[in-house]
C-alpha cells in the first residue's frame, strides 16, 4: 500500500542527504565555524536562486514534471565561480574576525577595579568583532548572488 506522507519525507530526506553531501565537499573551512559560515551563505544563494527558478516556472505554467527548482540552483551554484568566491571570502572574514579576537589591547581608565573594566572591554570587543563578522556575511552573501534566471 502507497503510504503518502512517508513516501515523501523519504523523499525529502534523500534529497536532503544529496545536498548535503554535494555542499559538503565544497566546504573547505579550517574550522566548524568557517564551514559553517561558508554554508550558510552558500544556502541563501541557493534558496533565493531556486525561488527565481520556481517562480518563472510558475509563470511559465510549466506543467510537465521537471528537476526541482532548489537541485538546479544548487548545479549553478556549483558550476559558477561564485563558490570558490565566498570560500575565499569567508575565509578572509573569518581570520580578521579571529584576528580581532585575538588583538584586543585594553588599557585600564577609569573608577571601575581593572577586572571589572578589562572584562567589560573584552565583552564589547567581542561584540563589536561578531557584530562586524555578520555584516561581512551579509556583504558576501550579497555581492555573490547568482543572476536571476
């Protein structure tokens, strides 16, 4: 008996699977953040891509049965050079916001005890550094997004 919901989340999650993987080996990070990074952007690209491809094949009234918006956005992705791209700029993000991490100078002014005033100017630098990190991913994101179909 054709059972309707498992099919498809069978389905589903072999899909999932494949997409994994193939965004998988084109992970290149020295880090889990890095990897991390560089997915996640490489997911928006995607998506938006896929919705361009849906959306005028919608228009198109596009009835036969076709390859999945997302499977031919993730090709183009793959194929273009905006992969290699945001690996590289992700890369470059992630060692100046490391670096940022790292190069935090503090020099006590102030009433507070230097404890107090050190881990507040810690906790503000770190702010500042991911807070500069996600506007990088923004930028990146952005500047290599895949042309509308």
């Amino acid at each position: 008996m054709f059972n309707f919901p498992s099919y498809f989340e069978q389905l589903f999650e072999n899909e999932c699977a494949e997409m994994r993987s193939r965004l998988l080996s084109v992970a290149t990070g020295s880090s889990p953040l890095e990897n991390i990074l560089q997915l996640s952007s490489a997911a928006v690209i995607i998506f938006e891509h896929s919705f361009y491809i849906f959306d005028t094949r919608r228009h198109l009234r596009d009835q036969q049965q076709s390859v999945p918006s997302v499977h031919v956005a993730l090709e183009r992705y793959m194929a273009s050079p905006h992969a290699a791209a945001v690996r590289e700029s992700v890369g470059a993000a992630i060692c100046a916001y490391q670096e940022a991490m790292k190069t935090a100078v503090y020099t006590h002014q102030g009433s507070l005890p230097a404890w107090m005033a050190k881990l507040r100017f810690k906790r503000s630098q770190e702010k500042k550094a991911k807070a500069e990190l996600i506007e990088t991913l923004f930028d990146i994101t952005l500047n290599h997004r895949l042309p509308r179909p």
